[in-house]
C-alpha cells in the first residue's frame, strides 16, 4: 500500500514531480495516488547493494524505518528508543544478517549504521520498481526515515562468495524485500531477494 499524504504534502510532491520530463509525469496515476516512488520509499522494500572489488567486499543498506523498526517517527517512547538502539546493533553486525560463505574467509573491517529522515521530505532519490509495500494504513503517513548502513568487509578467498543467505529477513520480520545491486568482476547484475528466497546468487567467481 502506498503513503497516504496529506494534502499539503501532495502540492508539496507535484511541484517536485512537475520538474520531471513530461514521459514521467505521464505516469502518474491521479492526484488521489501520487507518484510515491519518486524520491521515496515503499514499506516492506529495502535496497542493498554489493560490491565485490578484490578483497574487498562493500555492502550498502537501505531500509525504511517501518521495515527495522515498525515506525518512522522519531523514537518517543522509552520502548521506541530501546527498539532503534537495538535496531542500530543489529545493523552494525553485517555478518549475522548477510551470511557469506565460510570458506570465503570474511571479516568485518568497519560497519556505519545511521537513521535517516524523520520528515516527510525525501530526497534520497530512490526509485523503487516495486512499491507494493505491505504496510497497514499508515498511522504517521507525513513522517519517513530510514536505516543507512555501510559495511566494508575484507575477504581471504573473495572467489568463494557464490551466495548470500540473508538472515536479515530473519532479523527484521516487517522487511519483506530486498532490490540487489551487485557490482562483481563480471560486471553490474540486478537481483530481488525476497522473504521466500532470501538468497543472492553471485555468479561463479571461477
Ligand atoms: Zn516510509
């Protein structure tokens, strides 16, 4: 399900949607459904890239605070603030949400977990193919943030990565998608990684 928005944001994401080339505008269903994929984000829809360079393996998340957490206003509650400081050490331990092979030898040399956003004025410029969200009726429909993590590990035997598991739908029981971006030796690749196959193949290094 699409945000919601109100009626001062929908004014607010025309005028943004009004600077983009007629064949986008066209694609705008109504002012009732308003374009949400353009510079936001769909519940339930995470992006993750990865990038394979010699040894060095870089993994970038990105995930709506709905899907780590189950909200996107900012943390009041004392049972709110507990949930985003676990959330933030969940993230901050990549090993245990994307699962390489043993035999590749992996080790985590750094990992930055940030919370994003907090309003309704995305800019991120996120273009998901897929907005079909599963979120309930948004409650806090003007608010959005997201989870931001950067991981870079460092790989004995990179030639052994031929899949992730992703223990993060495991970790995160609202994410429900994962749009895969993966930059190897043999070029870029597209993948969706979902709840029914949490799986990324990374083509044989050999
Ligand atoms: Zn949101």
């Amino acid at each position: 399900m699409r945000h919601v928005l109100r009626t001062a944001l929908l004014s607010a994401t025309l005028l943004g949607i009004a600077a983009l080339p007629a064949a986008v505008l066209a694609q705008s269903p109504s002012a009732d459904e308003p374009q949400r994929q353009l510079g936001a984000h769909a519940h339930g829809a995470g992006k993750l890239g990865i990038a394979i360079e010699g040894r060095t393996v870089e993994i970038e998340l990105e995930a709506p605070g709905s899907d780590i957490v189950g909200f996107e206003h900012s943390a009041k509650t004392a049972e709110q603030k507990k949930a985003v400081s676990q959330a933030r050490a969940l993230l901050a331990k990549p090993m245990a949400l994307f699962k390489l092979p043993e035999a590749a030898g992996c080790k985590v040399a750094s990992a930055k977990v940030k919370l994003v956003g907090g309003s309704h004025a995305h800019s991120h410029g996120h273009s998901h193919g897929n907005t079909k969200a599963t979120s309930a009726k948004p409650k806090e429909a003007e608010t959005h943030s997201e989870f931001h993590a950067e991981y870079r590990l460092t790989c004995a035997k990179p030639d052994q990565i031929r899949s992730v598991e992703l223990e993060y739908f495991k970790t995160f029981p609202r994410a429900e998608s994962l749009e895969v971006s993966l930059i190897g030796a043999k070029g870029q690749a597209k993948q969706k990684a979902t709840r029914d196959k949490p799986r990324i193949e990374i083509g044989g290094g050999s």
